[in-house]
C-alpha cells in the first residue's frame, strides 16, 4: 500500500507509460512526484511540469550493488531522503530498496493501483515496451 506523500519514480516507469501514452496516470495518482536528474536524463523526453526534478542528497551509509545503474540508486537516495514510496522495475534495485525499508511499487502495480483495465491491447504494448 502506497502511503507517502512524496512519490520517487525511476526512469522505466516514466518510458514504459511515456510509450502506451499513461505517463498522466503518474498525475492522476499521485500529488507530488519527483525524479533525480539522472532520471530526466535516462527518460530523455521533456519531464512534465507536474513531476519535480530534484537531486539526490549524498548517503555515505549506502553501500550500493556495483550492478544498479546511476537512475536507480539516485531514486533510492531520493525515496531514503523522503522516507517516501519508490516506483522500480528492476529485481535488484527493488529488492535493494526494500532492505532500506522503503515501499515499492512496479510500473505495472501503479497500472493496477490506478484500477485501470488492462485490455489484451495495452498489456501486449507494455510487455512489448518492457523488452525494448
């Protein structure tokens, strides 16, 4: 259950909607969403308005897997900073983030949290983004 009221979203969230063309349901959902700079870049499209980029203040007690891409620790910094919920796909860093003790929520849990229908049709897109 997603409690918080800041929301840290990873760049394959961001491009996975971005592609289906959901990035609003980000919008719908969630009052205050924000990405690290590495993120923004990762996404590489404009950021929305509604999503608030911010840097990711240092954690010298984080030890991160050398495997976790800069996006990713950068958002788990951000969720720690916050104590907020985070959006990641990826096994490692959700399973990294979740020893930190934050909340996290996949691309495909925000689709189903926001109730929406997932025709045959978007689940084929998204599976088919997934994989690009």
């Amino acid at each position: 259950m997603i409690t918080s009221r800041v929301i840290i979203a990873d760049a394959t969230c961001l491009i996975l909607l971005s592609k289906i063309d959901l990035l609003s349901v980000l919008h719908d959902l969630f009052e205050d969403i924000r990405v690290t700079p590495e993120v923004a870049a990762e996404f590489g499209d404009p950021i929305p308005g509604w999503i608030v980029v911010e840097h990711a203040p240092a954690a010298p007690h984080i030890t991160f897997d050398s495997r976790l891409g800069s996006g990713e620790c950068s958002s788990i910094l951000l969720a720690v900073h916050h104590n907020s919920s985070i959006i990641l796909d990826d096994l490692r860093a959700r399973n990294f983030a979740k020893q930190l003790g934050l909340t996290v929520i996949g691309t495909l849990g925000i689709l189903l949290h926001a109730n929406f229908r997932l025709s045959e049709e978007v689940i084929t897109s998204f599976l088919r983004s997934a994989n690009e």
